[in-house]
C-alpha cells in the first residue's frame, strides 16, 4: 500500500499509560506562530527556566545513573516537581502490550 501513498490506520479508544486527552505540543501562556510552516505551529515564546529547579532536575537524574537504579514512579514525580504542566495518567496499559 505504501507505494500508493497509502498506509493502514487503526482508530480505537485511548487507553495505554502516558497518552494526552488532546495531544497539543504548547500551552495556553505560549505564543505559537501558526504562519510560519503551512502543517505546524512553532512556539515562539522565551523559555524561562527557574535555574534552580533545572540544576536539582539534572542532580536528581544523574545520581539516579550513577545508582543505576530508578524506578517509573521516581521519574514521574521527578518531572512532576520540574515541569509545572506535566500530566502523567497512569492506565497500566502500555502500547507495546498492544503490539
């Protein structure tokens, strides 16, 4: 089919661990110029990193390499205290079980 420019979807309910009700790459407080490309909006805002919140991000994973242990539970709220928009909603179903 793909020699047709053609691919096989597969529509179904959004259900696996990670997955986003809308599935938008920007916030409401970003300026996206949707002008620039015809099929993409680019984000044109300043980023505003809190440094101190950055710097115990980049500790935190590096003493979690350095452990060689971790768990998907540290890493969630990890992103949870860095990231002050980050939404994880756990299923426990995962893509790859649909595979």
């Amino acid at each position: 089919m793909s020699g047709k420019g053609k691919w096989p979807c597969y529509f179904a309910l959004s259900e696996t661990t990670g997955e986003k009700d809308i599935e938008e790459f920007y916030t409401d407080q970003e300026k996206v110029d949707f002008e620039r490309f015809a099929e993409i909006g680019v984000v044109t805002n300043e980023v505003g990193w809190d440094a101190p919140t950055l710097d115990r991000f980049e500790s935190d994973v590096r003493r979690m390499l350095a452990d060689k242990r971790w768990t998907k539970v540290q890493l969630v709220e990890l992103f949870n205290k860095t990231l002050n928009r980050f939404s994880h909603r756990e299923t426990f179903k995962y893509l790859d079980d649909r595979m």
